[in-house]
C-alpha cells in the first residue's frame, strides 16, 4: 500500500506560519507562476498576512512578478529576513542566485533549498504562506507534498484537455499524500478581442469545471486571457495591486476568499 502521512514524522509544522497552501501545475506555462501571485495579494487585500514562497527552483520568477530586487539579509548569517512588496513577504532562489544563472541541482539538492526557504526564513506570523510549486509531479513535487505541512493545495490549469490530463495526475498525487484538494482554477479561461468585444475560446473553455466534477473537486473560478495579465505581471505590479478594481483583480480575490 501507500506510504500514510500519518506514519510520517517529517512534517514538522513552521513556527508563526498558520496554513500552507501549494499552488500546482500538472505542467509548464499554464499560468501557475501568476495565479499563485495574484492569489496571494487577494488573500492579503483581503486583509490576511501572507507570505509568498518560490518553489520553482530552476524558473523563479517571483523577484520579477512581485517588483522585488536586491537580497535578503540576514541577522545572525543563518536565518534569512524574506523580501517584501505590496504587504506581502516573498522568499524565492531568484533573490539568491543571478537572474541567468541555471540551476543545475539534482533533487536533493533540490529538496534541501526547499527546506531552507521553508524553515530558515524570519516568515514571522502569517495567516497563510502559498507556495508556487515547481510544475509537474516528479520526485520534487512529491516529496514536497510528503515533507511540508500543507492546509492544501489549489490546481491550476488551462481548458485544454491535455493540461487537464496533467492537472488530473498533479490532484492525485496530492490526494495520495493526503493534503486536500481546495480546488481548481481555469486559466487562460477565454479570450475577449480588446477591440471588438469577440470571445475566443482559445484553448478550449470550461474544461477545468468538468474536470472538478469529474474528480469531486471544487472548481475555484476561471481567469481570461488577457494581455493586461500578462504585461502586470512582467512589470513587477500583478493586476491585483495595479488595477484593484478592475474585473481581473475581484476575480482573484473572490478566489483567495474561498481558498
Ligand atoms: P507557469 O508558472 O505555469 O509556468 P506563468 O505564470 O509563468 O506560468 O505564465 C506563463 C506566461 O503566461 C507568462 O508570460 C504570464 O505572464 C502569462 N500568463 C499567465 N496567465 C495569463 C493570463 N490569464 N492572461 C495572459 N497572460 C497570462
């Protein structure tokens, strides 16, 4: 049979840090990097202390996303003060390593720098630290889930069935080592034509609600393709803290409020 979490002493909780929730991909370039992002500054705009951790080690892309530059400190050279930007504590191997230098770990060493993110780090007290995963359900993203004390973990994914198929094995893994599913997002949802109004369903649509359905899960809220997304994002201010009254940023906090 499988491996029971609760025959697994190595979870030991984070001081300070009341729930950790993973933000997962079945794969690459779905989103994943920008929902996790958006969502944390939904759950602080929505009044909770939140702390934001990079994960994805060989593609961090949180110094960018969250407008942060430079490198943590530290106080007695062993534990990290995490960078900070629009109320939220970030942590990322982005802040640690040049911007073009690749990581060329192998897991464990993978697993160890993940640790260390965690644990030694000044997090301080938050209500809920979201993790941005790395994508995929490797060795990293298991073991991640078998050693870090998560609430849960929310799914992102695309329309597309092939993504599905992929957000389908990442919620099973999960499900497997008994962290909750708190659900799925469907981004890059559909398309609407800046100019004419006209909606394209450019990688299929409502295929995530169905999947949720399907897996008993709950499904989160979709998000649009949206060149504002995108460019918010690049330009270090998520649509959430650039345009807090725009339809985008109530849709990821309308999320954050049911993750
Ligand atoms: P992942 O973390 O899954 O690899 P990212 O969050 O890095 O994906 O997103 C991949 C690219 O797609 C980025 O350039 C990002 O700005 C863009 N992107 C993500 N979501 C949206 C969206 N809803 N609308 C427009 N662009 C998006």
């Amino acid at each position: 049979g499988h491996a029971h979490p609760a025959q697994q002493p190595e979870k030991p909780l984070v001081p300070g840090v009341r729930a950790i929730v993973a933000v997962a991909s079945g794969k690459g370039g779905v989103g994943k990097s920008t929902t996790a992002t958006n969502l944390a500054l939904g759950l602080a705009a929505n009044g909770l202390r939140v702390g934001l951790l990079d994960a994805d080690i060989y593609g961090p892309s949180m110094p960018r996303m969250m407008g942060i530059s430079g490198r943590p400190t530290s106080r007695d050279g062993k534990v990290l003060e995490p960078m900070e930007n629009y109320g939220v504590k970030v942590m990322s191997m982005g802040f640690l390593v040049a911007e073009d230098t690749p990581m060329i770990w192998r897991g464990p060493m993978v697993m160890s720098a993940l640790q260390q993110m965690l644990r030694d780090v000044n997090w301080g007290e938050l209500d809920v630290l979201v993790v941005d995963m790395p994508p995929g359900t490797g060795d990293a993203q298991l073991t991640m889930a078998q050693q870090v004390p998560l609430a849960g973990a929310v799914i992102v994914s695309t329309p597309q069935d092939i993504a599905l198929l992929d957000a389908r094995k990442g919620l099973n893994m999960f499900r497997k080592v008994d962290v909750p599913v708190l659900g799925i997002i469907e981004n890059m949802s559909y398309f609407c034509c800046p100019n004419c109004g006209h909606r394209t369903d450019v990688f299929s649509h409502g295929g995530a609600k169905r999947e949720a359905e399907r897996l008993g899960a709950e499904f989160l809220g979709e998000i649009p393709l949206d060149i504002v997304i995108r460019e918010t994002s690049d330009a270090g201010t998520p649509v959430v803290v650039a345009t807090p009254e725009s339809e985008h940023a109530k849709v990821y906090r309308r999320i954050a409020a049911r993750v």
